[in-house]
C-alpha cells in the first residue's frame, strides 16, 4: 500500500506535459529507459573506441587487399634457412611479404631480424600455421590476397627420410597438395616450388640437366619428385604459372651477417656438411666424419654441387619475375662444378682457421659418388648464373655468423 501511495504522489507530481508519445510515461520507467539508453550509448562508444585502436578498423589490412604494382607473396618456411633469406630478398626488392611457419624447424628470431628491418606497415607479417591443417591454410588464404607463393616448407634431410618416411610423404608431398588446393580455389596464380636434386636419384650421366630421368632412391627425393608430378598435372588444365627449381647442396648465409644456417641441435645427426664442419671448428663435435673414400672420384670421396644461398634466392625472384600464366618452367640450380668432399673440408679449414681433424669412414648407404648440374637452362632462359662460387668465400660468410651467433637465433633473442 505504501508503495504504492508514494508511486500515485510521485506520479502526480511529476507528470509530464503532452510530450510526443510519453505524454503517460511513467517517470521511473522513463529514468530505467534513459540509464539504459545512456549504458548503451556508452558500450557502443567503447566498442567503436576499442575498434579505432586496431589496425583493421579505419582501414583494412594491406595484406588482405591487391595493390597496383606491389606483389605479395606468401613464403612458406619463411622461418627457415633458406627461405628467410629469400624472405629477406624479396623485401628488398619491395615485395610484400606473407611467411607462413609452424616453427618445427625454423627460427622465429629469423623472422624477428626480418620484422625489425622492414617494420613498416604493408611490408612483412608472420602467420603461425602448419601447412598439413587444410582448414588453417584455407583461413589465411581467405584473409590475404597473394599474388604469388613461394613453397619452401618442408622437412629436408635424406637420411631422417629413410628413418621416417611416412613424415617425408605427409610434410612434403601432401602439404604440397593442401597449398595447390588453396592457391586454386583463392585465384593465386604464380607458383615457385622449392625441389631439390634428389628427385634424380643417381644418374649414370654427369652433368645432370632437367632431362636426366627423375629416379629418386630415398623417401626424400620421392616425396618430392611426387609433389613435382602433382603440381605438374595440375598445371597441364589450368593458368597457374609454375617454376619449379631443383636445387643442389645449398650452403652460406647473408652476407652482412643478418640471418644464418641454425637448424634444431637435435637434427645435427642427420645434418648437413657445413653445420658438421662448423661444429667440428668450434669443438662441439669431436671430428668431421667423412664417410667414404673409395669412390670412383678423383680423390675418392663424394662430389657436390655447392650452391650459395644468395645465388639461389636470386635464381627465386628470376623465377618469380619471369612465371607466365599456363606455363611451366623446371630448372637445375647449381654453379656446374663439382667439388669433392675432401675439397670441401680443406676450404672449410681455412674458412674457420681451424685445424678439424677429419675422420674417414666407410661409405654410407644411400649415398652416390658424384652429383652436379648442368645449368644452361636457367642461364638462357632466366639469366641466371652463378657468382658466389669461391667455395672458401662462402663457407667464410657462413662462418662469421655462426660465430657471431654461437646459440643460433636464441643468441640475440
Ligand atoms: N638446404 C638444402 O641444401 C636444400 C637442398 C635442396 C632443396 N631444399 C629445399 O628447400 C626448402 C627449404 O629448406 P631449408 O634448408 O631452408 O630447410 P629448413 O628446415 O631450414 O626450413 C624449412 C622451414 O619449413 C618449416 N616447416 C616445415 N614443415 C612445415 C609445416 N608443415 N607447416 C609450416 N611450416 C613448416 C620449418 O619450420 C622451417 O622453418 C625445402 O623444401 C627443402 O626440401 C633444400
């Protein structure tokens, strides 16, 4: 009763004059309806505040937009040896650039350097995402517009292949199949695929050139060589214009000391001949283990053709600047010349200045004695050569910065 007494005087006292429609309102509901409408007011103006302050609100992300002569390409592996130095190398060639990384082999200090040289907006931006979740990759392909991709993502060690083959198919072979896939159903039309000499297995005939029959003898080489055959068929009933290169044994790093060879302690097992000869002049490993000196070479070990990092992601922006819709273009790259493995630790010695005691041992299964390219293709068709082919020279740029970086990337993180 009381209340509702003081609710009837309230009423009285306060009523309104004919305003519009409240000429009835009663004034408590009108005093709920204003703190509501002045909450709300308040959170839309907070949302619209907090939306101000994230870069995509006043205008969309560079990366999620075509722009008139800027190309964007995604690089995959970005966070790796060699795709960070092709990160890098488009960026100073003002491309835009996307890397896509799960960072089970890469260095996300790689892509730190990287960041803090080109931090303007538009330039470099990093996406976390393994390529095997097709559902994560059709995200990222949906939220950026690429005009180009560059596939280097993958596991990349011959002898870990034969010990886990099933992880070489999955990685390489249908990853390659979950990006085809995207890039076809996004509109991305350049393809450069990152192959590797291996897909030749152990040719009769040296020099080998793209003609040399393809017969892989490890999971590695046949992972690869199948994601070659899947893109090459897809190409044959599309626009896509594709390069595939196949490189050889690549070594050395940036030469102004920026980004460096730093793979997982744990793969140094399955290593390659520079780290094992890096580790063996800084004393982390007892001695370099040369495994055969029987073979049918000069010298009796294997002979390797070294290619420098900087030529090859210079061989990728060829590739890249000359990729034409509806065609394919397959490529060695390597410098021609064969060097044997003996060859290789003497310039190794006198790149580090070490003395590495060298330990010989019997072959290795799997391995052939003498593997080099004939590169007249790329030469004539992409104007590509050579010219970082002082092997010393390389291993010496290589060496400043493992030194430099004794912990790898974590050494300036
Ligand atoms: N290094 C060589 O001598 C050589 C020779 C021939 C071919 N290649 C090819 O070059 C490419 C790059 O090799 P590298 O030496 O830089 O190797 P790397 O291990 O340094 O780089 C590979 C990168 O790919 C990333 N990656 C691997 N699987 C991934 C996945 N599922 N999703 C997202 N990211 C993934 C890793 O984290 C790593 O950052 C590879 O395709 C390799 O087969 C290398």
């Amino acid at each position: 009763m009381l209340n509702f007494g003081r609710a009837r005087t309230q009423q009285r006292q306060t009523r309104p004059t004919s305003f519009g429609g409240l000429d009835y309102a009663d004034p408590k509901r009108k005093s709920n309806f204003a703190g509501k409408f002045i909450l709300a007011a308040a959170l839309t103006a907070l949302c619209i505040f907090l939306l101000k302050q994230s870069p995509t609100f006043s205008s969309p992300s560079p990366f999620s937009q075509h722009e008139e002569g800027v190309t964007h390409v995604l690089v995959t592996g970005g966070a790796g040896y060699i795709g960070s130095h092709a990160a890098l190398r488009l960026l100073k060639n003002s491309y835009r650039v996307t890397i896509v990384d799960n960072l089970s082999r890469g260095n996300i200090g790689a892509v730190k350097v990287l960041q803090e040289l080109f931090p303007e907006p538009g330039r470099l931006q990093f996406i976390y995402a393994d390529l095997g979740d097709a559902k994560a990759v059709n995200k990222f392909f949906s939220e950026n517009a690429f005009d180009a991709v560059m596939h280097f993502a993958a596991v990349a060690y011959v002898g870990e292949s034969t010990l886990d083959p099933l992880k070489y198919y999955h990685n390489i072979t249908s990853n390659t199949l979950v990006v085809l896939e995207s890039m076809a159903r996004h509109g991305v039309d350049t393809l450069i695929y990152s192959s590797t000499c291996a897909t030749y297995g152990e040719p009769e005939k040296m020099p080998i050139t793209e003609e040399t029959p393809q017969a892989p003898i490890n999971p590695y080489g046949k992972a690869k060589k199948m994601a070659e055959d899947i893109i090459l068929d897809f190409s044959k009933n599309s626009d896509m214009a594709v390069m595939i290169l196949r490189y050889f044994n690549v070594i050395s790093s940036d030469p102004e000391g920026r980004l460096g060879e730093a793979p997982r302690p744990e793969l140094r097992e399955h290593g390659r001949i520079s780290g094992a000869c890096f580790d063996a002049a800084r004393g982390i490993i007892a001695g370099l283990k040369v495994k055969g000196t029987d073979y049918s070479t000069a010298d009796g070990t294997c002979v390797r053709d070294y290619i420098d990092v900087n030529d090859l992601v210079d061989a990728h922006v060829k590739a890249l600047e000359r990729a034409q819709p509806k065609k394919v273009g397959i490529y060695n790259v390597g410098t021609g010349k064969g060097r044997s493995v003996k060859e290789f630790v003497e310039a190794c010695k006198k790149a580090t200045s070490a003395n590495i005691k060298v330990i010989y041992e019997p072959r290795r299964p799997g391995d052939y004695a003498e593997v080099y390219s004939d590169p007249t293709k790329i030469r004539l068709e992409l104007n590509w050569t050579a010219k970082y082919t002082n092997l010393q020279e390389s291993l010496e740029i290589a060496w400043r910065w493992q030194k430099s970086h004794r912990g790898g990337y974590a050494s300036i993180m």
